[in-house]
C-alpha cells in the first residue's frame, strides 16, 4: 500500500484553487455515459449525489433506511460552522482553520483543513437557497451563536434541529434529481461488498433488505458515505442501525484504515439505566454553562442528592481546574467523570452516572431564566429519565458520540483503492484527533457539496466510459462470499443473541478502550476481542431467513464486523503511545493531567493495511507536516 | 391545471363540500330566524312572512334551485369522499381510540355522512309536510292567504311528529358543530385567532339552530297544539 | 424509581406483503418501568429468538425522536398517549402493572405493511420527488444574506419544517389522509422567499402525488396534529389548500 497525499503545491491559502485549476474536466456529453454509485444518504452521500447528478452523471444512490431523510445526521443538533464573520467579531477562514487544527490536537492534513474552511461559507449559501432554517435576527438576517469555546460566533443553527434541518436540505436536492431520473435511489439496500476489478473500485454488492436477495450493481466509481464506527461501543449515541459494515468490508478489500483509534466522548448524555438501554441520548453540552457537577465525597453513598449536605459533596471539576471549572473541554470533562464513578462515588441506582445541578442557578436567575434557556432540554431529560431536573439534580454520563477515525482518502477523498471515493464521518480526513463542535455538519456537506464533485472528474476523466457488466467473474465470486456469509450466520444457531455479544463487545471497548487508555487495558482487549469474536462464530443465534425482512440477520453481520473493527481500534490506541485529543493513553499524561503529545514520534496519521483473516494488519504512515501553525499544548487550568 | 381538475383532487372536493354546505348552514339560520315568529300566539305574522317569500316568485325559484343543486352537490361528493377515504383504509384498527388534546375526533366527525344522508331524507320529508302539506287559508288585511301557521301547529300537535323532528334537530345540530368550522379550514381560512373563534362560532351556530329548532315543536305541542 | 410489571401484549404479526395477518398475545415479565417500549420489545425479541420463534419485525432508528424512522399504533393511538412523543421516547412508566397492550402497524391503503409492524412510507418520498425542494444547483447560490427572510416568517416556516415523515399523521387520520403531511412541506417552502418561486408548481405537483398513491381526503378532524410527534398545526394544511387554489387560478 502506497499513501500519496496528494496534497497540492503552493502557498497554504492557494492550494484548493491552483488544485482546481489543474483537475482534468469531463466534456458534458460523456458526463452521461458515467455512472457513480454513493452509498449513504447522509450530509455527505445525498450532497454529493445531488451535485453529481446534477452536473450530468449517472448516480445510483443506496441506503440502509426505508427513506434517505433518515440517514443519521439527521439527529445532530447544535450547529454548523462557517467563517462568515456576520457578526464582525473579526474571523475570517484562518482562524477556523487554527481553530479546527488546534482542536484536532494537531493530528489532520493542513492542506485538508483549510479547505474545509474555504467552502464553510458556501455550505451556508448552499443550505439557505435549499430553504435550511437557519435561526434568524428580527431584522431578517442569519443568526449566529458561539459554540463549544469558540472565541467568535460563526455557528449557524436550526433551533436544536440543525442536522435534520440540513439534511432535509440536502435530501430535498437528491429527491429533486430522483424525479429528473438523473438519481436512482435504492432504499432499504445494504451494501455487503465492494468490487474491485483489475484495481479500480467497479461496483458494490447489496443486500435487499425487503426481500434478501443479493443484488450487484456496478459503476465507474464508487462513493463511501456511510458514516462512523462508534456502535462498535454498543452504546453510544449513534442510531441503533449506523454501522461500519461497508466501511469495513471495503478496508478487507484494499482500502487503509486511518486512526481508527480516534474516537470522541460527549460528556453530557443521560446516563444508562439498565442492561435493556439500547442508545444513548445526548444534550447539548450548553448545560454546563450554569450547571455544577458533583458526586459525593464518601465512596457509596447511597442517600439522595437533597440529604447530602454541601460540605460532604465533591465538585471535582470546579476542584481540579478552577479556572475552567464545569467548562473544561469535552474529553477532560467525560473523563473525570468517569473516574469518580470508577471511584465509588457514582450516583443513581447504576452508579454511572455524575449530578449536573441546576440548584444554584436557579436560585441566582430564577426558574423562568434556566426554563428559557434549557427548557427543551429539560423537557427531553425528564421525558427520559421521569425526574424534573428542576427540582432534582440531573444526573448525566459520558457516551461515545463521534469516530474521528475512518477509511484514509488523499486530498481528493480517494483511498487507498482507485475509484473509490470516501467522504463524511466515514473518512478521516479533517477533525485529526479530536472534533470540534458544529464541525461535522461542516465537513460531511463540505465533502459532499464542494470537494468530491471537482476531485471525481479527475479519476472519471482517465477512465473509459465502458460498458458496465456485473456478470463478470469478480462480481460473482464477491457475491459468493457475502452469500456464504449469510449463510453462515444463519446457521451456526447457538444460544446467545446478536445483542449479547454486541453488549459484550461495547464493555470491552468501554472499558479497554475508552476515554482512558492503557498499554495493559488495550493489550487486554486485544485477547478478549478475539476471543469474543471466535464465541460469536461458535454460538450467536441468528434467526429467521435470509430471504426475507430480518433485522436479527443485518444486525449479525454488523456485529461480526465490528468484532474486527473493534479489535483494529485497540491495536492502533495500543501503537499510539501518546495522548492526543480524544485518544487519552494514562501513560502519557502532563502534570495536570491533559493529554500529552508526543509530537516527535507520533505526528502522523496509522493507516492500517489488511493482510488477510488470521494475520496482523500492517501500518503505514503518513508523516504530517506542519507549515503553517505552530504546535501547542493545551492547558485548562 | 385545469380549472376541472381541481374538483377531481382531494382539495377540490373538499372546497365544494365547503362552498355548498356553507350555503346550507346559511339557509339554516336564516330559516330559523324567520321560523321564531311561529313562537308569537298571533298567527298573522308568520302567516305574512310565509306568504312574503312565496311572493318572490322568479327569486325564491332561482334561490330553491340554487339550494337544491348545492344539496345535490354536498351529497354527491360527500359519498364520493367517504368511499374513497374508506378505501384508503383497508385493514381497519383492532383498537382505535383519540389521542385527545386538539383533536376533534369524536361522534360528530366520524358520523357526517349519516348524518348527512338522514338530514336529506328529513328535508325531503319536511317539504312534504309544509310546503306541500295541508293547505288552509284565512284573510290578512283583507287578503286571502295561506294560513301555514295552522298547518305547522296541527302538524306538532302530534307527539311522534314532534319527537321525529327533535331527533331530527338533534343531527342537524350534530353535523353542524363540525361542518361549519371544518368548512373554513376547507376553504383554507385559517389564522391563530380566526380559527378558535370560528370554531366556537361554528359550535354556536349549530347550538342556537338545533336548540331553536328543538324548542320551536316543542313549545307548540305543549302550548297550542289544540289549535 | 425503577418498578418491575408485567404486561400482555397483542400484536399485529404478518410474515410479508402478501400473506394475510392476525393478532397474537405475548406474555411479557419483570418489564423495567426505566425502558423506552421499543426496549421493551427489544427484550421480547430477545426472548423470541431463543425460543426459536421468529422476533417481531419493527422499524426503529436514532431512537431520540427525530429521524422518523419508528411509529406503531398503541391501544388505538399513533405513537401512543403521550403528547410529542414517538414510540422510542415512550418509556414503560406510562403503563400499569397487568395492562393489556395492543400494537399494531400504521394502516394505510397507501403504506403497505412489509412485515409485522413494519410498512412501506415510500409515498412520501414520492410525494417530496414531485415538488418538495426548492430547484437550486449546488454552487449557484447567492450570498446567504442576500435573502432577508422576516424572523416571524422563518419561526412559522421552521415549525413546519419540524416534520419527521413519521406517518403518524396517516396513521391516526380517519381517512388515512397525508394533507399534514404535505401541507407542512408545502407550507414550509411557500413562507420563505427562496420557495414562492416555485410554489404555484410545488403545490399542483404534490397534492396530485398525494391524490395518486391514494391518501384519504382531509376532513378536518385534527387528530394527526394531536399525534404529531413535531406538533404540527393543522394551519399548514389550510395553507396548503390557500397555495392550490392559488394554483387553480392563476
């Protein structure tokens, strides 16, 4: 495996345009003869099929929902960013491109970041010509708030509704090229497999999920928009269906896996209630602008929160780093609170769980001022958890919420596999490390709208426009292995279920390889993943058919998957024996307990090769280069 | 689009009902306002404003046909719409109950239809008893003309009678608590006050008109229907 | 506090499109009052397929309430009792100890049931093929605040824009109508200055879609804004009527 870049000379600020400049153009009456096939109707999937079709080629569009409005960046909910600067607090595209770096911990490509920054702005001109509700000022301009830290406002927002209102967006654009019949749109098809015929990306193997046939499909390329990984922790706050099946299967075929060990934590979500908990919910981390969280100080104290007087309750944030107290960023956030629930000191029938509590600031502004500013929030606690946050303190837990990992794409979001393209969360490319808030919406449209519709005409121009055939030798052995797959999962019919080993798996990951990471944690992991995943080929209970609707049966080879993923994940947190952003190794720490960089060693992105069932995956490396910003280490004390 | 093909989507036929129904609703309460002069114990004035309306002649004809093409309408697109939206249906609910809070699902929105087609057969009937009913004469001013009055009170002089036209009014009041607010929404009238306060105008109308038929029979058959 | 009951579910069972279906009786125990009802029947399912019975089909998602994804009739109402709230945000604390459940599929001509309580709500997208977008290529966009959009209008606009596509609205309609559906897209887009370009067309388009796959006609009866996980107001399918008749007579 070979990893070029590509990354464009020149000037920093001048790299996307002398790029363009140079991409090889497709003459607008071939543009008909080509077909791309995007998988995932996401941000990133339905943005670039839209564009695609809509620039004149053939798009074949999948996705695992009944309908493409359901893809799941429809759930987030805080905002998008853009260097707009409406408010005139002086940003400009430099300072969203530090920003996002620096938040990545300095572990993403230069050149792809300020990219991301140049489009933000069009992504917002797009969004609101679709018809986006971005909130707006009395005088009928956009709004804008600051988010996650920021030092300026640049992030638009849709009440807490910014992902589905963008996403509508850009589903309306897709459905818009459905009826123009540029778009075809398969829903309820779950990719299986990718084709790769004589080294290029030539088509995908989907399973019907109405009726269990296998289907082939074939293009001139092909788009991964599938999303991240983060079910591989059982719970998280991912749909109970996001997968990283076609991510994976494409990585066994060829493609590098980038940083799968990156994965980020949302300190604020409410907390599990019992072994049935199937997701987890997030609120937005604006709570902890008026809230205090604390435990007890006494190890098991079981009384409530009302009967433990002032004196004996440890508010371990405000304690450890006055200056930031309850704001201190995500991952330093989730993370002592999971120590102090490590610690015994956890509270709620669980113990998991920390108080965010809303006493004081109820008191200081009144309920009216917390119910104008939290009200839905509190709203969705208490519909959740039956308790009014008004009166008792919520109690709140960490949850894996972002995978910064993914499959390793050059400039252009090609991987490692000419033809195949992979852009959105299902990438690596831009949050490095650690994701900033309001940042995912940014890139997935930002992939989708502005950078893979131009890269693509530079593979498609030095392609045939050639008659496509899924009766070829390649197409029928790859369906032969998904269709013994299948086979093979119905069949083993032991005596746990799917979401047995799946639960099993999420402990192991949580625990081994969650927010704190250790050489021993991880060297654990990586005999209990193995030896999980041999008990699921021996004894995992798949019911039904595979000709028919059957969720048990998708879910399966999700789970087989992430089995292996899983095991990937603790294999590269082990080779990085640093701490940096959401990648927290206890070895690595500075004297304040932030996560230490070792930029020395470790400046680069692990990209994972794999070498077949049985052997271990190979790293390749792909040196960062810092030009342009100087490399600091955080401190919130 | 075709101005025709309006009638033939959802919206259309739904407009239609509105319009023609609407136009019902009026004659409903303009017929009642007149019919409280059969509450006064002298006959002449209702006897004067009877006589009054069949003097319109060319206008009563074209205001009766106006009214009766209306009727046919509401009633044709009424079954047509009821068919349809039944076979949109077509495995019913084992259970199905309201979520209560805005809805107004309930008796009066699930039974239009019947009655509907019950309040036509009615005004068929009712045509029967009046307009071509017993005919009695006696002298106003000098005039000799018809003396509807006694017909009316010799008509609720018999408690079946009576009870019929109480149940009766009892539909009507039914399907106008529903009809005349749903008749704006149809037409697409609908705003943050106008709405509230046409629903509640729509529920008065349908109790002043009910209860006004309801009492008018009843107060003849306990009061003068030895007359 | 966390309660243990126990409870008897009826549930729609019908093993694809074609075969006919019928109710079926569960018994399921020690049920946590902590559990949303789709982790309640996740629990069942468990069970099931241990047994070696087949697991109960069902549709479900982000399960927080805004991908639209879930939506089953319980005892006799979309979504279940509680007010803006989708089935994977009902949690079995509203349910008594012993209490009999009936669980059935949205049931429409127009959402054919795939299998158990799964159906087929690929008329709605349909319907958002025929006219539900606003016709803008990706890059010709104007400056976003080049288009002033009053706060009044954009607030009105985004409670319709609320919409999940659940079904709920059909599910619960009488008439297994769409109007809210459709009415809140036509609503949404027809506020917004980006969106009266094409409102005439949008509104002729996809009230005919509407009418083609089959919904009912709206009469009025309000039941889907009271199920509306989004609370959709019933304003937006009068507005709907507003934009077709404009429509009609232009």
């Amino acid at each position: 495996m070979k990893l070029d870049s590509k990354i464009p000379d020149g000037p920093l600020t001048e790299k996307w345009d002398n790029h363009k400049e140079k991409i090889k153009l497709v003459n607008p009456k071939n543009k008909r003869k080509y077909t791309v096939l995007v998988v995932g109707t996401g941000l990133a999937g339905a943005s670039a099929a839209a564009s695609l079709a809509e620039m004149g080629y053939n798009v074949k569009s999948f996705c695992i929902q009944d309908s493409a409005r359901r893809a799941h960046s429809i759930a987030a909910q805080g905002g998008i960013n853009a260097a707009k600067n409406y408010p005139n607090d002086n940003d400009n595209i430099w300072r969203l491109f530090y920003d996002t770096i620096k938040g990545g911990d300095y572990r993403s490509r230069e050149a792809n970041v300020y990219r991301l920054a140049q489009v933000s702005n069009n992504i917002i001109d797009q969004a609101t010509a679709q018809g986006v509700h971005f909130a707006r000022e009395y005088g009928g301009n956009l709004a804008n708030r600051s988010f996650g830290g920021a030092q300026v406002s640049r992030t638009f927002y849709a009440r807490g509704q910014t992902g589905q209102q963008l996403l509508l967006g850009t589903y309306s654009s897709l459905m818009r090229q459905v009826k123009t019949g540029m778009v075809e749109l398969f829903e309820l098809r779950e990719m299986l497999d990718l084709v790769v015929e004589d080294g290029k990306a030539r088509g995908i193997i989907v399973r019907n999920l109405v009726t269990g046939e296998i289907e082939r499909y074939a293009g001139h390329s092909v788009v991964l928009a599938t999303g991240g990984y983060g079910t591989v922790f059982y719970l998280s706050t991912n749909a109970v269906n996001s997968n990283a099946t076609a991510a994976w299967r494409t990585h066994k075929r060829g493609a590098g896996f980038a940083n799968p060990c990156y994965t980020q934590i949302h300190p604020t979500c409410i907390p599990v209630s019992g072994d049935h908990q199937s997701k987890l919910t997030l609120m937005s981390e604006s709570l902890r602008n008026d809230g205090r969280i604390w435990v007890s100080k006494k190890k098991g104290d079981k009384r409530a929160a009302k009967d433990i007087p002032e004196d004996e309750r440890d508010y371990f944030l405000e304690r450890k780093y006055p200056s930031f107290g309850n704001l201190v960023p995500r991952d330093v956030a989730s993370r002592n609170a999971k120590e102090a629930c490590d610690d015994g000191r956890g509270v709620g029938s669980t113990g998991l769980a920390v108080y965010l509590d809303f006493e004081e600031a109820i008191k200081t502004f009144g309920e009216n001022v917390i119910r104008e500013r939290y009200g839905n929030l509190f709203d969705m606690y208490e519909k959740i958890t039956g308790e009014n946050p008004y009166k008792v303190p919520m109690r709140i837990y960490p949850a894996v919420h972002y995978t910064m990992g993914g499959l390793w794409v050059d400039y252009n979001l090609m991987s490692t596999i000419p033809g195949l393209y992979v852009a959105g969360e299902a990438n690596f490319s831009d949050h490095g490390a650690n994701r900033l808030g309001a940042s995912a919406l940014m890139q997935g449209l930002a992939d989708g709208y502005f950078v893979l519709p131009y890269t693509i005409n530079d593979y498609l121009a030095g392609v045939d426009a050639d008659e496509l055939k899924t009766d070829t030798e390649q197409f029928k052995t790859v369906e032969n292995e998904v269709v013994e797959k299948n086979k093979k999962l119905l069949s083993i019919n032991g005596n746990k279920t799917i979401r047995t080993f799946h639960r099993e798996l999420g402990h192991i990951m949580w625990e081994n390889v969650g927010m704190a990471r250790t050489e021993e944690s991880l060297k654990k992991a990586l005999v209990e993943i193995p030896k999980l995943r041999e008990d699921f080929w021996q004894n995992v209970k798949v019911p039904g058919t595979g000709e028919e609707l059957n969720k048990n049966l998708e879910m399966a080879g999700r789970v087989a998957d992430l089995l292996e993923l899983g095991e990937l994940m603790a294999r590269d947190a082990l080779n990085r024996a640093e701490s940096c952003g959401g990648h927290f190794r206890l070895e690595s720490q500075t004297e304040e307990g932030e996560a230490k960089r070792d930029d020395e060693n470790f400046s680069y992105a692990a990209v994972w090769e794999y070498k077949g069932e049985g052997k271990n995956p190979e790293l390749h490396k792909e040196e960062l280069v810092f030009e342009n910003v100087k490399l600091t280490q955080r401190s919130y004390k | 689009m075709q101005i025709s093909q309006i009638f033939r989507s959802s919206i259309g036929k739904k407009l239609l009902l509105a319009i023609t129904g609407l136009s019902w609703a009026g004659f409903a309460v303009g017929h009642f306002i007149g019919n409280t002069t059969l509450l006064l114990k002298d006959p002449t004035p209702f006897n004067k404003y009877a006589h009054f309306l069949s003097g319109l002649g060319g206008a009563l004809i074209l205001v009766e046909l106006i009214l009766a093409a209306s009727l046919l309408v509401h009633l044709f697109f009424a079954i047509k719409v009821t068919l349809e939206n039944r076979k949109a249906r077509p495995v019913k609910y084992a259970v199905s109950k309201s979520a209560g809070r805005e809805s107004k699902k309930g008796f009066a929105t699930s039974t239009m239809i019947y009655t509907g087609i019950l309040l036509i057969i009615f005004l068929v009937l009712h045509i029967t008893h009046f307009k071509f009913g017993a005919v009695y004469m006696t002298t106003v001013d000098g005039n000799q003309i018809r003396d509807l009055y006694k017909t009316v009170y010799e008509f609720y002089a018999d408690p079946i009678n009576t009870a019929y036209y109480v149940i009766m009014m009892i539909l009507l009041g039914t399907h106008l608590s529903h009809g005349v607010w749903s008749a704006f929404q149809s037409l697409g009238l609908n705003g943050n006050r106008f709405t509230p306060f046409i629903y509640k105008v729509g529920f008065l109308v349908a109790v002043i008109v009910s209860v006004g038929f309801i009492a008018i029979p009843i107060y003849i058959h306990f009061t003068g229907g030895a007359v | 506090m966390e309660k243990l009951i126990n409870l008897t579910l009826k549930i729609w069972r019908q093993k694809n499109a074609k075969s006919s279906g019928k109710m079926v009786e569960y018994h399921v125990k020690d049920v946590s009052t902590e559990m949303s009802f789709l982790e309640m029947l996740d629990v069942l399912n468990e069970d099931l397929s241990l047994k070696g019975d087949d697991p109960v089909e069902f549709d479900s998602d982000c399960r927080e309430g805004i991908c639209g994804t879930c939506g089953v009739v319980i005892n006799g109402i979309a979504h279940g009792e509680q007010k803006a709230t989708t089935v994977c945000q009902l949690h079995m604390r509203h349910f008594k100890d012993g209490e009999t459940i009936t669980i059935e599929p949205w049931r429409a001509r127009a959402f054919p049931v795939i299998k158990d309580l799964v159906v087929d709500r690929k008329a709605f997208d349909r319907i958002m093929a025929s006219g539900g977008y606003i016709s803008i290529k990706t890059g010709s966009a104007a400056e976003a605040n080049s288009i002033l959009i009053p706060k009044e209008d954009s607030d009105l606009a985004m409670d319709m824009a609320a919409c999940i596509g659940c079904g709920a609205c059909v599910a619960s309609c009488p008439n297994a109508s769409a109007s809210l559906f459709v009415g809140a897209k036509i609503s949404q887009l027809s506020l917004l200055p980006q969106g009266k370009i094409e409102a005439k067309q949008r509104a002729e388009n996809m009230v005919a879609q509407m009418d083609a796959e089959m919904f009912g006609a709206c009469t009025n009866i309000q039941e889907c804004e009271a199920v509306c996980p989004k609370e959709i107001s019933i304003s937006g399918i009068a507005r709907m009527r507003r934009e077709y008749f404009k429509a009609a007579v232009k």
